[in-house]
C-alpha cells in the first residue's frame, strides 16, 4: 500500500516522525512536509509564486509551502498513484470548529478534492501536560489500522482525536461522532496598538456525543467529514 505523510508542524516534527515509524512497518511511505511549521494556515494555496522543494532523500521531500500545498505536490508529482494521505500527527486537537483552520485538516482535505482517501490525526493534550510519543504511535497504529480498511466515499475523509492522558494500558474507546458546531469563547487582550489571543481549549463549550465531548471525555473521536 502506496501511502503519503505530511503535516502542518513542518518536516523535522515528532508526530510525522511517529507516522513514518508506523507505517515504515509494511511500506516506504512518501513524506511531503512543509519546511517550516503551519500551524493554524487553513487551505491556503500557492499559485502565484513558486513553491521550492528541497528533496531530502528518497521519498521525502521538505515544501517551502503550506500544507495544501504539500498535498497537491505529493499527489500531482511525487506520488500520484498512492492510495491514502495520512496528515499529522498533529500535537493538540483538531475538533469542531478547528477543522476549519487547521492546516493538518486541510492536507487531508486537499487529498479528498483530489480524488484520494485521506486522514487527519491529532493528538489532544490535556492540561499542563506534555506528549509522550511513544504512546501516541501506539495508540495511533491501533485507530490508523482500523480506518484503513474501511470503506469510504469519495469527497469524504477521516478526523481522528486521540484522547490525553494516555499511557499504554488505556483501554480506549472509538467513537464514531459529528462535529461540534459549538463557536470558541475567546477574546483578546489589548496592549497599546496589540491584541493578544485569550482563549483556553480545555474550556471550550461542547454537546454530548460531539467529537470534543468525546475527545476531551477520554475517548478517540472519529469523524466522518465531507467536502
């Protein structure tokens, strides 16, 4: 199986780095990553300027571009005959209204318009603290592993959200969820001329049995998302 990687947390990330681990297990995977990170750019695209791509190694390629863009080099010219696109895995969730934004959501995204099965994968974090990827993989190769024989339409892709705290005896749930529609409660602060961000994740409202209900409940939310 012909598979691509990418992510928007740039090309020397430890979640793309977990990704290659797993499926480095039955296959050469093709990374198309950005150079730099792009965290948080949405769908953008390039079609104005160049794109410069620096080629690593075999099968690895580091995009001075975002992460749609990573998407459309990879499927276009590096790997047009591969079978899914996995984007991330993405340090801190992609739920709800964040598919929107994200630029691991929007790699995946991309590959569906393209014609291609795609997922998006992000590991949540709680509170003050950190990820350990090891445990991440483990979990990750479990989910990974189950969607990727599972039928799927075209324009359609997977989102999947790996709970946190996790070690390797939880005994995790999947969850088949929507998404939340529920808007972020944030605001600014204002300093001179400057505004700075206020918002906290682990606050954000949310309905029963919506993917950040279920994510931030302890469970894998998996969503089903359509162009």
């Amino acid at each position: 199986m012909k598979v691509v990687l990418t992510n928007d947390d740039g090309i020397d990330a430890p979640g793309l780095a977990s990704l290659e681990l797993i499926f480095q297990q039955f296959s050469t995977p093709v990374v198309v990553a950005p150079q730099e990170a792009q965290s948080g750019v949405g769908h953008r695209v390039t079609t104005h300027s160049p794109i410069h791509v620096r080629h690593l190694k075999e099968s690895r390629f580091s995009v001075g571009g975002t992460p749609a863009d990573c998407t459309r080099l990879a499927l276009k010219e590096y790997a047009p005959d591969a079978e899914w696109l996995i984007a991330g895995i993405n340090p801190g969730a992609n739920l709800g209204s964040d598919v929107y934004q994200s630029g691991t959501l929007a790699a995946a995204r991309e590959a569906a318009i393209l014609g291609y099965r795609s997922i998006a994968i992000s590991q949540y974090i709680a509170r003050d603290r950190q990820v350990d990827w090891d445990v991440t993989r483990f979990h990750a190769t479990k989910v990974l592993n189950l969607l990727l024989k599972k039928g799927i339409s075209a324009g359609q892709y997977w989102n999947v959200n790996l709970p946190h705290p996790i070690d390797y005896h939880s005994q995790l749930e999947y969850t088949f969820c929507s998404l939340d529609k529920n808007p972020h409660r944030y605001g600014y602060r204002r300093e001179a001329d400057d505004y700075y961000y206020n918002g906290i994740i682990h606050e954000r409202p949310r309905d029963s049995g919506c993917d950040v209900a279920v994510c931030f409940g302890g469970q894998v939310s998996i969503t089903l998302l359509t162009i």
